[in-house]
C-alpha cells in the first residue's frame, strides 16, 4: 500500500475534505493490508492532535473541530471492521466507556478495536457515563478490567468518583481499572488509585494482555 493514501486520508482530515478523507479510507479497506490500516489509524490519530493545536491556539473554532470529528468518525467506522479481523479465542472481558460530561469517543473506540482484535471482548458503555452506569457494568460482567476515557481537564475527576464508588461497593479488587485519553497523566492514575495509564492504544491493550496472562 503506498504512503499517498495514507497521506491523503491525513489531509483530508487537516483540509477538512471529506471526500478525500473516505475516498482514502475506502482504498484502504479495499487494500485490506493489517499494517496500512494501522498506519491509517495512526494518520487519523496524529491528524487530530495537530487539530487540537490549531483550536487551542486559535486557528481553528468549534465548527470545524465538530466537522474534523465527523470526518475522523466515518473514516474510523470504515477502518475498524478491518482491524476486528484477527480476533482469535476471548482473553477476557473489558467495560469500556468515557467519563461524565465527556464527549469525546474517537481515542476510546480506537482503543476498543486494538483490545478486540487482541481477542478481548469488549462492552461499550459509550460516552457521557455516569458513575452508577460504571458500576452497574462492573456488576452485571465481572470485567478483567474498567476502562476509562477523559479527554478534558474539567472531567477528569469522574474517574477518582468511578474508583472510590468501586471501593465503597466491594468492587475495587474485582476488578483493573485502566485509564487513557489527552487529559491524563501517569501521576494523575497514581493520584486516583487508577491500575494503569495508558498513553495510547496499543500500550492499553499490552497492559491488559499482561492482566490477562497473568
Ligand atoms: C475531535 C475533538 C472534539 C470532538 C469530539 C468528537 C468525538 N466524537 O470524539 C468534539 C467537537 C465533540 C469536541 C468537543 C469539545 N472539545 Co474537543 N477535541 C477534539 C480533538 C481535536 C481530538 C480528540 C481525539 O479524538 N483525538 C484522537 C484520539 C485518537 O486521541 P485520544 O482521544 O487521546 O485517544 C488515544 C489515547 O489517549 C488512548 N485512549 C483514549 N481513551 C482511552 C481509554 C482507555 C481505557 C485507554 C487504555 C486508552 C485510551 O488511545 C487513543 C488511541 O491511541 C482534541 C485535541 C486533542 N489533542 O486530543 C480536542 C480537545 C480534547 N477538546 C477540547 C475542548 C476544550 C473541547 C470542548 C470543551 C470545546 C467547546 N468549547 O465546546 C468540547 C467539549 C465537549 C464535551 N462535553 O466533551 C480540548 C480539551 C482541553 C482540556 N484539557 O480540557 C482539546 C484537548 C483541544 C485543545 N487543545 O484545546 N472535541
């Protein structure tokens, strides 16, 4: 697979063309080559964080971070089905959702698809949970492991009233919590009683693939 699809999708993203964007995912998927289409994910991934400087530092406004989220959405939508591919046998069960007051899901779907196609079986709770929501999921699965999503600042500490929640329950030792999304840190997981923090997707799913066989 050349690199100009992979560069095209990018710019469809940084040119906020949606066309170009799904026009490359779609010779993307057609390629169905596993390495480009985690090298198209890794476009997607790094094209968001350049959108990201540009809003913070003004370029850009709202409108056109919704309109770069819909584009990474669809090219997302296109690219995952490709990357469930290679699941093999369960390696255990995983609650995924991102944070109360959070809408951000792009990083924590990008996560899901890593976890499965390392045979994890994932449960999506979605965006915007509520603490009970967690706990509930907690309950009914047993999960291996809780993941949560935070991409703000002002959200962030959701995921300490998850923790204590899970404490007050009995729950806390049934299960791992992981963390992951541009808001958190190493220190803040320490900080939360957090198990882990992962600074992208392919170190959470290493985490939990280490909880697994463990
Ligand atoms: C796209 C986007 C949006 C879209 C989201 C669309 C969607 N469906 O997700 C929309 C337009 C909705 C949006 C809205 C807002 N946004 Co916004 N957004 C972004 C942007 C540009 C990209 C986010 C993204 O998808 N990145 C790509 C993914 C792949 O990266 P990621 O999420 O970090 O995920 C990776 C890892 O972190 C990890 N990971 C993520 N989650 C998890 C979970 C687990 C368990 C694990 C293991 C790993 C993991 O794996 C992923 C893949 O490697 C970021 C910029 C940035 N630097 O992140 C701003 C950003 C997050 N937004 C920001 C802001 C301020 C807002 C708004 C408040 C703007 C406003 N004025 O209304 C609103 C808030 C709405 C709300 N209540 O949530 C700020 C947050 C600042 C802060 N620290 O609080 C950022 C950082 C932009 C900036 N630099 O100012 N946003």
């Amino acid at each position: 697979m050349s690199n100009d699809v992979i560069e095209r999708l990018r710019n469809g993203l940084l040119e906020l063309d949606m066309a170009t964007a799904v026009e490359a995912a779609s010779s993307i998927v057609e390629g169905d080559d596993s390495l480009a289409v985690k090298d198209a994910v890794h476009a997607v991934t790094n094209a968001l964080q350049i959108v990201g400087k540009r809003f913070q530092d003004g370029e850009w406004f709202l409108a056109e971070l919704v309109y770069v989220g819909e584009i990474a959405k669809e090219a997302m939508n296109m690219l995952s089905p490709l990357m469930e591919a290679g699941a093999t046998e369960s390696a255990g069960t995983v609650v995924v959702g991102t944070v109360a007051g959070d809408l951000h899901d792009i990083g924590k779907n990008i996560f899901m698809d890593y976890a499965k196609s390392a045979g994890f079986n994932m449960i999506d709770l979605g965006m915007d949970v509520p603490t009970q929501k967690f706990i509930d999921a907690v309950k009914e699965h047993s999960p291996l492991s809780l993941g949560m999503s935070c991409l703000l600042t002002s959200t962030s500490m959701e995921i300490g009233r998850v923790i204590e929640e899970l404490k007050r329950q009995n729950l806390r030792d049934k299960v791992k919590v992981i963390i992951g999304g541009a808001a958190l840190t190493q220190e803040f997981a320490k900080e939360v009683g957090a198990d882990a923090f992962a600074p992208d997707a392919v170190t959470g799913t290493d985490i939990i693939e280490e909880w697994s066989a463990s």
